[in-house]
C-alpha cells in the first residue's frame, strides 16, 4: 500500500488511472464536485451518483471509462446528505468504510478528490482517506496500487495549505502500521525502536526510556510485574517535546501492551485472544498524534509516555492474589491478571503526573472489552473528570472525525468495585454489570487522584481495530484535544 500524498493542483489528479470522487449525495447532483476535470469524468460521475446510494456507511460505484476521459476508471462515493449529533460531518467514517474496498483492489496511481462540504472538514477527510491505505502488509505478491493522491476541494477551490494534513495523514498510517504488526515483529525492544525512529528527525524532542528491572527502581512496580515474565523486557518509553516559549505542559499517555494472552487469567474461551496485537493501539495512537503535535509546531511541552509491555505466560507471571506496589505509592491485590492494561497506565499516569506537573493528562487505551457494548465499534468510551473537558474531548471527536461518547464519571459509583480486604484496591471490578468500562477509567484516576491533574480517559478498544485491521484511530481525537487549548 502507499502514503498519500496531498495536492493543491487538480491537474495531478486529472491524469490517474483510477479517480475517486468522494461528495454528498446533493452535492454530486449539483455537479460542483468535478468542476474543472474532462466532461466524461463529470457526466459519468452524475450517473454513478445515482446507483452509488448512501446509507449510514456511505454508497460507492465504479466504471471504466471510455478512452481519452483521463482516468480509465471512475468511482464515486456518495455521503449522506445528514447525520446525527453524534457522527462527524466530516463524514470521515463513511469515506474510509467505502474507500477502504475500492482501496484493496486498485491498480495503478490512485486519485481521491473529496468535496468538501465545508473546509473546516478538511482535517477528518483527511484522516478518513489516509486510514483507507493502511500499510503493513506481508502478502508475497505486492500490492498493484502504485501510489495514492489526494486533493480537497470546496466552494473556494482546492486546498491549499496541505502540510498539517499530510502530517497528520502519515502520523494515521505509522500508528496504523504499528498496530498491524504481530508480536513477533513488534516486541516491546522494536516498539521502542519504531517510537526513537518516528521522532528522530523531530526539532526540540527527547527520548528516554526505563527498562526491564530499572521500572522498579522508579516505583513502577505495576508495569514492571504484567511484563517481567516476557522474553523482551517491559518498559516505559518517554517522549518529551519541549518548543522554545512553551509554558504549558500536556501529558499523553498510552497502553502499550504487544500482546496480551491474559496472562495467567488466559483468554481461553473461545477466540478472545485472538486479535490482541492490538493491544497497544493506544500508544500506537499517542505516539502517531505526538509526532503529529511536533512535526507541525504544537506551541507547548508535549510528554509521551508509553507503557510497554507484553502480558505473556511464563515461570515468572504476576499471579491473582499477588499484591504490587504501585507507582503512586497505593497497594493493588490481583484479582485477574487479564485486567493488565490499567495497571500498565496507573503506573506511566503517576510517573507523569508527578515528575512533570502536567495541566492535563490525556490517556488512551484498548481498555476493555466491554467497551464495545457501552459504546460501539466505531465510537471511543471517554471518561473526563471535568464537563468542560468532557465537552472539549465530545466536540474534538466530531471534529476529527475520530467519534466518540461519554461514559460515567462518579468516582462514588464505583469506587466500591475495587475493594479489597487486604490491599488498598483490586485491579478488577468485582461486578461487570456496573459501567466497567468507567470503571477501567477510574482505576487508572484513583493513582493521580491525589495529584489534581485533569484526566481525560479515551477506551479505542473498538474503533482503534476493526474488521482485523487497524485504523489509526485516536490521532485525530488528541491532536483536536489539544490544538482546541494551545
Ligand atoms: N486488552 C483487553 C481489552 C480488549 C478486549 C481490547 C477486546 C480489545 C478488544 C484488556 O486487557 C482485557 O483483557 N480486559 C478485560 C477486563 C476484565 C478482566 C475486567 C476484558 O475486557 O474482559
Ligand atoms: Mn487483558
Ligand atoms: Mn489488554
């Protein structure tokens, strides 16, 4: 598969093999979309704009196109003309889900021009195109698609200012590639590796890291126990961009698990392993919309931290019943060692929150399961210990195109689900049929709790891995966040 790249010209895209229209429906009918481009590829697309019908996904149909149209194929993908409050009108779940298909079986160079229906929707188009062409791919024949050009237009003409969005597009695709490669490729070492490499032409960014034993020098002894047992060392990476002038620091955090078997709590029912490679979707997010943040200037401190580890079986597992010490200084008794990633979290949030007093704390995370039935596939669960911050994260996912909901905060809801008589909490809830994604959240709260650092908890298990592949999803969500305070 191919990076996209953005053109401001509609010449470089009157020349492809195979040309994507990309509009909603009444904005097709009007026939503004391909103003500028040859009177076969126009007339063409109103007629496949009649059989590519939307529906909440979108419509798409594709035809050749008689010789010296330009293209000698066309598509058409037709949006809906509406959407609820809680879709983006970006429509940047409908362009990936149609695109996506016409992606995996093009030849050749690739055109998309999307048609904006208002260009502060330019960012989320973006996005929704550049996840279309995910690029891990270990097929033995090469992929026939040779390379992919996007250009954006609306009612003042083509995009022109296409650099925050070509970042943000391959910063979608790194996180997309990271999250695509299995454990044996993407151990916790080339994890890190990938994270040094993605930012070392970065200005202002430093990396540091702690490893294996050194975790419970730090106090880390959370992160340190999921993965102590695995062949590659657990670890947490640090990114720190620090601009000149910054006078506020934001700290991101992401669960960085390369594979999570359960540990000695086995995922053995069913296929429930199955997939878990995506485990570590949320630093692959956090380190895709870091690099994003620092390729194009982000005005303040950014820290990165990202929780490494693999939750494998081995002599040395953490076990149910042990007790860690904590980061944050609290006491946890294991009550099920598949309940690892917010152990994972506590730690890194505490490290954070109190050796760099950040205003904010931005934490992602493929959490739990349960995810999925509170809020979807396709929308992140989101716990924030604030409205306003609550409303931001709400407004940045329709924003972005990356959707999301609100799931409970109420530390008095649920701070009962982790009672233990012999420690100060357990890591697993005793009841799952109460708000257990919320509760996930808090758990990771009730380590920064005493700190006072605004926390915003984003649960991707669902959006940030669909139909086995990945999406990049959750690089929108937090460079919106973040941009919408500068
Ligand atoms: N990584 C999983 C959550 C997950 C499930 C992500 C499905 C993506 C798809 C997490 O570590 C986990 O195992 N969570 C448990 C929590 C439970 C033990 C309280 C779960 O969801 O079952
Ligand atoms: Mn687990
Ligand atoms: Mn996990």
């Amino acid at each position: 598969m191919s990076q996209v790249q953005i053109t401001a010209s509609l010449q470089d895209l009157a020349a492809v093999e195979h040309l994507v229209v990309v509009a909603r429906s009444a904005d097709l009918a009007k026939g503004w979309a391909t103003e500028g481009l040859s009177d076969p590829v126009r007339s063409w697309t109103t007629r496949l704009a009649e059989d590519a019908r939307p529906g909440r996904t979108g419509g798409s149909a594709t035809s050749l196109l008689p010789d010296g149209a330009g293209p000698g194929r066309l598509s058409v993908i037709a949006l809906d003309d509406t959407v609820t409050h809680h879709v983006s009108d970006t429509r940047c779940e409908e362009i990936w889900y149609q695109l996506r298909g016409i992606a995996s079986s093009a030849k050749g160079q690739l055109g998309v021009l999307v048609a904006l229906a208002d260009a502060d929707h330019a960012f989320g188009a973006t996005l929704g195109v550049a996840r279309s062409f995910p690029l891990y791919n270990r097929k033995s024949k090469p992929s026939k698609l040779t390379g992919v050009t996007l250009g954006l237009r609306h009612s003042g003409g083509l995009v022109q200012d296409v650099e925050a969005l070509k970042a943000a597009a391959d910063a979608i695709q790194l996180t997309q590639r990271v999250v695509d490669m299995p454990p044996a490729e993407l151990d916790t070492e080339t994890f890190e590796q990938e994270a040094r490499d993605a930012v070392a032409s970065l200005a202002h960014v430093r990396v540091q890291s702690i490893v294996g034993d050194a975790l419970l020098d730090e106090g880390l002894g959370g992160l340190h126990a999921v993965g102590r047992t695995a062949m590659k060392a657990p670890r947490l990476v640090l990114l720190d961009y620090q601009p000149p002038g910054a006078t506020d620091t934001i700290a991101l955090v992401g669960k960085g698990l390369v594979y999570d078997t359960g540990g000695l709590s086995l995922k053995i029912v069913g296929d429930r392993m199955l997939t878990m490679k995506c485990d570590m979707g949320g630093a692959g997010a956090v380190l895709g919309a870091f690099v994003t943040l620092a390729q194009t200037g982000y005005p303040q401190r950014v820290i990165a931290a990202l929780g490494m580890a693999e939750n494998a079986i081995g002599p040395n597992s953490y076990r149910p019943d042990d007790v860690l010490a904590m980061h944050s200084g609290k006491t946890v008794e294991i009550n099920n060692t598949d309940a690892e990633g917010r152990l994972a979290l506590a730690d890194a949030a505490s490290y954070v929150a109190r050796n760099y007093a950040p205003s904010l704390l931005v934490e992602a995370a493929t959490l739990t399961g349960a995810q999925l039935m509170a809020t979807g596939k396709g929308h992140a669960g989101i716990v924030a210990t604030n409205p306003e911050l609550e409303q931001a994260a709400l407004n940045a996912g329709l924003a972005s195109g990356d959707h999301c909901l609100a799931m409970l905060w109420s530390p008095a809801h649920l701070r009962a689900e982790f009672k233990s008589k012999v420690a100060d909490m357990r890591n697993s809830v005793a009841d799952r049929m109460n708000a257990s994604s919320a509760a996930a959240g808090f758990f990771v709260f009730s380590h920064i709790e005493d700190t006072g650092v605004p926390f915003l908890h984003i649960d991707l298990a669902g959006p940030s891995f669909r139909d086995n592949r990945a999406t990049g999803y959750g690089v929108g969500l937090i460079t919106t966040v973040l941009r919408q305070r500068v």
